[in-house]
C-alpha cells in the first residue's frame, strides 16, 4: 500500500477551467436571479425580453426557433410574460396567421431597469479584474462558447 502523505503535492500545469466555470456561473445566476427578485422577474424572462426588444419582428415560432424549444413552450412563456403586463401579441401585417410580439410600455420599462441592473451585476462579478482583463475574459469565453455550438445571446438553459 503507497502511503499518499510522503507523496509530494501534485499540482495540475492547467487551472480546472470547466470547474471554475460552473463554479462561478452558478454563483453568479443565483446573484442575478435575487437582483431580479424586486421585479417578479426569473433570468429566463430577461433573455426572452431582451430578444423582443432588439428583433422587431420577432414572431412566437422566430422565438422558438432562437430558443432552441418546441413552439408550444414559447406560448407558455409568453402567456407569463403577457400576464404580467410586459409583453403584447400582435397578428402580423404580412402573414395574418403569424403573432409578432412586442414589448409593452411597462415592458420597455423594466428593460431600462434591467440595463442598470446587468451592469452593476457584471461589474460585480467581475470585480477583480483590469478592464483588459475583463475584455479579455469575455473574449476568451466567447470563443469557448462559439466551439461549444452556443447560440449568442441565448441561455442554453430553455431547453430544459
């Protein structure tokens, strides 16, 4: 039997990057997810607002197909939303069987408070670093997800 306490301590040549990536993922969604508990918001809600916003006409199947779900998980998500006042459907002027989906006044709203807080989230989380360092980070991490087959600007997390 080898006796591991005379062994001299093995250090890795490579940071387990995979680990400290679900490590701080994790740590940083559940920060977000508080900073959104004021708004009665989830995080999912934010990215699918943020889609309504920048896309125009954005379409519940457009929606789906961007998301990676099945249409009849988009209509579910959009019922809340609308629930809330936040999101309108709207038949559209080209193809009468299609909704287009809109922000509200109240959901433009709540997309200028979401800017404020994403950033004073980003800028927490990434504290520790340089301004280079940051732009760095952030390059380095879109590689990873672009190999990874990521969809920018989606949570891979819709799909569960």
């Amino acid at each position: 039997m080898i006796d591991d306490s005379k062994q001299p301590e093995r250090h890795d040549p490579f940071p387990r990057a995979a680990f400290l990536l679900a490590q701080v993922g994790t740590l940083a969604g559940a920060r977000f997810a508080q900073r959104l508990e004021p708004l009665a918001l989830q995080p999912s809600d934010v990215g699918i607002l943020r889609l309504i916003a920048t896309e125009k006409t954005l379409s519940q199947q457009g929606l789906a197909g961007k998301l990676g779900v099945v249409p009849s998980r988009v209509v579910v998500l959009i019922d809340a939303l609308e629930k809330k006042g936040l999101v309108a459907r709207e038949r559209s002027a080209r193809d009468r069987r299609t909704y287009v989906l809109r922000l509200t006044n109240e959901g433009r709203g709540v997309m200028r408070e979401m800017r404020e807080i994403g950033s004073a989230h980003e800028a927490e989380v990434t504290a520790a670093l340089t301004p280079d360092e940051h732009h760095e980070l952030g390059r380095l991490l879109g590689k990873i997800a672009a190999d990874l087959g990521l969809t920018p600007n989606v949570h891979p997390g819709y799909k569960t």
